[in-house]
C-alpha cells in the first residue's frame, strides 16, 4: 500500500514526487493535458494490489469533494447549448468547476489544486514549454487541446470500427465462397454421375439468342425443315423434365413440398374478348368474309419457333381448304416465305400491344409450333386472355400449365404430320366448338396468368424472405 504525506494543505499519495512532475509524467503518458479532477484521483485514491477490493480514498473530505465536483459538472454542463453537452471541459472550465466544489481556501490554496502545476502550461504537443500565458492564450490553447484530444478518441473509434467491418465483410466472402464451391461440387459430382443433365439452356425463357443461328443461309435454314421425329421429341420432354421440372427438387435436393412455381401474368383488363375490334380488324387487313377458319401466330419468324414446321404444314392445308386463312404477326427469316404461300397467308410484321391484342381478336385460335422445351411463352396467356384455344408442340412446360385440358386446345409432336392432323381437327370443328373453348380458356387464364396474381405471387415471396410465417400456404 503506497504512504501518504501532506504536501500543500492536504494529505495525498504522490509521496516524495511533487504534483507538478506527477502530472507532467501523466500528460506525457496520456499525450494530452490532464484535467484537475483526474489528477486529484490518482493522487487521493489509495492504490491495492487486490484487483477486487474496491476504491478507498485517503480521507472523507477527498471523496466528498470529488463526489461535489461530479455533480456541480452534470449541472454545469446541463446548461449549455445542446450542440456543445457532448464536448470536453476545457482546461479553464475545469479548473473553475474545481474550485467551486473545493470550497474556501485552506491556507490561501484550493483544496487539492497544486496552483503551479497549472500555471506551468507543458505544451506537450510542440516540445516546448513557457510559464506565463496571457488570459486569453490560456483559454484558446486549452480549448485546442481538449478539441484536439476529442478528435483523437473519436478517430480511433472509427478506426477501430471499420477494422471490426472489414474483418466481418472478409468473413461473410469466406463462408459465401465456401458455400459456392460446396454447391458446384455437389452439381458437377452430378452431371458426371448422369443423375441430372446440364442445366436448361439460357435462352428457355422463349428469348431468341440464336437469332443469328436463324439468319444463316436458306439451305441451312431448311435443313431439319419436316422437324423432329416422334422419338426425338420424346427425348426432349424428358430431357426438359429432368433439368428444368426437376433440377431444384432432384438436382439440389430441395423437397418438393417447399418448391413453389410463380408463373407469368399478363394484363387481364388489357387482352379481353372484343368481337367487335376483331372484326373491324380483320377488314382493315383484308380478311375475306367468306373464311370458315382464321389461324394466328405470333412472334419471331425464326426456326426453332417451329416455323419450317407451320410453313409446310399451311402449304399442304391451304390445298385442301380454300377458305382457311393464317394471320402472320412478327417479322424474322420466314417472314418473306410466308408471303410466298400467297393470298390465304395474311402477314403483318411487326405489331404494338394495341395491334395484338386486335390480331388475337381477329382469330379462332392461336398456334405456337415451337421446337424447343422453354418457359412460358406469353403470347399462350394473352391469347388465352382474349378468348382463345391453343394449338401448341407438346412439351412438359406447355402441357403441365397451359394446355393442362383437352378443353384448352390441341397438341402435337413437332413434326409436320402430327401438325397437319392438328389443323385438320381443327378445320372439322369449326367456328362454334372454336368459341366454346375459347370461353373455357378465357376462364382458365383469369384464374391462373393475371398480372395482379403474379404481383401477389411475388409480394408474398419477398414476405416470405424477410418473415417465414408467411411462407406457409394454408
């Protein structure tokens, strides 16, 4: 336990080193002034060498007063703009504060304020010292050094801070980039054992990127022009079912249970029944009044949307039925070929979303002849959405969420025979069972492939993410 002596009126612990060097040692140490209050601390608290024994004080009044001084500074600084509560005393303020909670002098001294300590200002920040200061130099250099020791406690705060975040941002990448390579490991061990085929191609959404494959030469073009054979596309509903149904349940082993589909939607108020700007259409287009049947497609005139497949099909029905008519809208390679097959083939380009939906309108049913597995097509929902039925290839997607009734329309194999008896059933039904079905898909499309559905779909899917009660269908 450190002895006390009495030095200047009061009893304190510095022992044979006066308060001077006792506190020009501690600015060294601290590399900033030291205010009275901590010099008087450290001088009057009794040091242990039991960590767990509590403060003692060299005497009552040493506490008393330091208890004063902590109570007149809550009030003093209570008093001050808000803008300033947060800063430091300056040096003046705090001996003034002192002072107040010391009470009357002992001797003509304040009660534990060593008077030449802090007449000797130490400018600890340049290495040089000076022992008379003016009033006014006194308060503007303390002012600087408390600002100066405010600035170095908050920038090692920041410091600090931003080396706790860049340490957590590095682990965060680790276990994302551990979690990456599990993932890729787990799907390569997968496509090399056969259980699952390479993911879908990039372009299933029904988007064309081998547009520049389809403006390749006429011979190349027409190269697979009868499609593919009934076993081809065999292979291909199986290969679109194991990549595309089947990838997150089978692949990546997610139960089923918690695999949910949100399909597209379209605008139902938009794309309605409207016989009236069919037929005020199909004037303006030169459609005959005497045809018995209207056909229509939509989109890029390009191959593998099963255009060489609808081509020949229509040139070898346009023989045997004078009065049936196709209506040709989108532009592409085939867009010329069509105009070829001559005045029962009505070709329109290019068309705005006002166009389409008077071109659905204006048919009796819709024929999307695509080659390839893809995702949903939204010409299917928007002709639907009109009115429609739907003559389509059959593929999963198509099947397991457009055409999911024989009530819907008609599928066929992609290839050139199964399409012709397609259009010839078609052609025997007629108009009127045309109509009926087109009611049913028109039913069917409302309850399923609405804008507003799919918005719904997705608000609950961001719900759902930031809050797993929602993610429970009921």
């Amino acid at each position: 336990m450190a002895g006390t002596s009495e030095k200047g009126g009061s009893l304190h612990t510095g022992g044979a080193i006066s308060q001077v060097t006792r506190k020009e040692r501690m600015e060294k140490e601290l590399g900033r002034p030291v205010a009275v209050s901590e010099m008087f601390k450290v001088t009057h608290v009794k040091k242990s060498t039991n960590p767990t024994e509590e403060e003692r004080w060299i005497e009552p009044r040493a506490q008393e007063t330091y208890d004063r001084y902590i109570r007149i500074s809550q009030e003093y600084r209570s008093t001050l703009p808000l803008e300033s509560q947060d800063r430091p005393f300056t040096q003046e303020e705090n001996e003034n504060l002192w002072k107040q909670s010391a009470g009357e002098l002992i001797r003509g001294s304040v009660y534990g304020y060593p008077e030449k300590a802090y007449q000797k200002k130490k400018s600890w920040y340049c290495g040089s010292s000076s022992s008379s200061f003016d009033g006014g130099d006194r308060e503007t250099i303390s002012a600087m050094e408390s600002k100066i020791a405010y600035l170095n406690a908050e920038l090692a705060v920041v410091a600090e801070r931003e080396k706790k975040r860049e340490k957590e941002i590095a682990a965060a990448k680790e276990v994302e980039n551990k979690r990456y390579a599990a993932l890729q490991a787990q799907l390569t061990f997968l496509f090399e054992s056969r259980s699952i085929l390479p993911p879908c191609p990039a372009n299933s959404d029904g988007s064309d990127q081998e547009g520049d494959e389809n403006d390749k030469s006429d011979k190349e073009s027409e190269g697979d022009e009868n499609g593919k054979s009934d076993k081809e596309s065999e292979g291909d509903e199986k290969w679109a079912t194991k990549n595309c149904s089947n990838l997150l349940p089978v692949g990546i082993q997610i139960p089923r249970k918690r695999v949910h589909v949100i399909v597209n939607g379209v605008d139902e108020i938009f794309f309605c029944e409207d016989s009236r700007l069919g037929h005020d259409f199909g004037s303006k287009i030169g459609l005959p009044q005497n045809a018995t049947i209207v056909l229509g497609v939509a989109g890029r005139l390009v191959k593998d949307k099963g255009h060489p497949l609808l081509h020949e099909a229509f040139s070898q029905l346009k023989e045997k039925y004078p009065n049936v008519y196709l209506i040709v809208a989108g532009s592409g390679p085939w867009l010329q070929r069509y105009k070829d097959l001559g005045p029962q083939v009505i070709v329109l380009g290019s068309m705005n979303p006002s166009e389409l939906k008077a071109f659905y309108n204006s048919i009796d049913i819709f024929v999307n002849p695509t080659l390839r597995p893809q995702g949903l097509d939204l010409t299917f929902m928007e002709a639907m959405m009109s009115g429609k039925p739907i003559m389509a290839s059959r593929f999963p997607s198509i099947k397991g969420t457009i055409v999911v009734n024989d009530e819907y329309g008609f599928m066929f194999t992609p290839n050139v025979e199964s399409l012709v008896e397609a259009l010839e059933r078609v052609v025997e039904e007629g108009r009127g069972k045309l109509a009926r079905r087109g009611k049913a898909c028109r039913e069917y499309a409302s309850s399923m492939f609405t804008a507003k559905k799919m918005a719904l779909a997705y608000e609950r899917l961001f719900l759902c993410i930031k809050n797993e009660t929602f993610c429970t269908y009921h």
